[in-house]
C-alpha cells in the first residue's frame, strides 16, 4: 500500500466502475428495477464503508494488517458484486 490516498482512489474508481457498468446492463437488457437498484444500492454501501475505514485505522491493530485485511475483503466483495452482474446480464 502506498497511502490511504492512493487506496481510496482505487476504491473510488472500481466501485464507479462497477456502478456504471450495472447502469448500462440496465439500460441494453430486461432485468428488473429491483434487482438494479440493489445492486447499485450494494456498490454505494461498500464505497461508503470502504473509504471510511481507510481514514480510521482500528485501534490495537497493527495498520500493516489492517489494511491488508480491509484490501482483501474489499477484493472479496467486489467479485461478489461481479458475480452479481454477470447474473443479471
């Protein structure tokens, strides 16, 4: 990790590109508005959470762990998200 600025810029960035990706699948295919709007929904609340905890280590935690801890499951939840996508498409 290079800094917390750096980590919340590629957090924005893939969840801006997950956002706009689910926007499009929106647009070209049947799936249904609920369904949509969950997804969108998911994608704003692991932004918000993710970039939140970038600024607040936990305390009592070694903040080589911390963050390498919140990368994986931010990595985790994103291919959620992905698989979610597919299954929409």
């Amino acid at each position: 990790m290079a800094n917390k600025r750096s980590l919340k810029r590629n957090i924005n960035f893939v969840c801006s590109e997950l956002f706009s990706e689910v926007v499009a699948i929106s647009y070209t295919t049947d799936a249904s508005d609920e369904d949509v709007k969950a997804l969108l929904t998911s994608i704003l609340v692991i932004h918000n959470d993710y970039v939140r905890r970038v600024s607040h280590v936990e305390p009592g935690l070694a903040p080589r762990l911390f963050f390498k801890d919140l990368i994986t499951n931010f990595n985790k939840q994103v291919s959620e998200i992905i698989d979610q996508i597919t299954n929409l498409g």
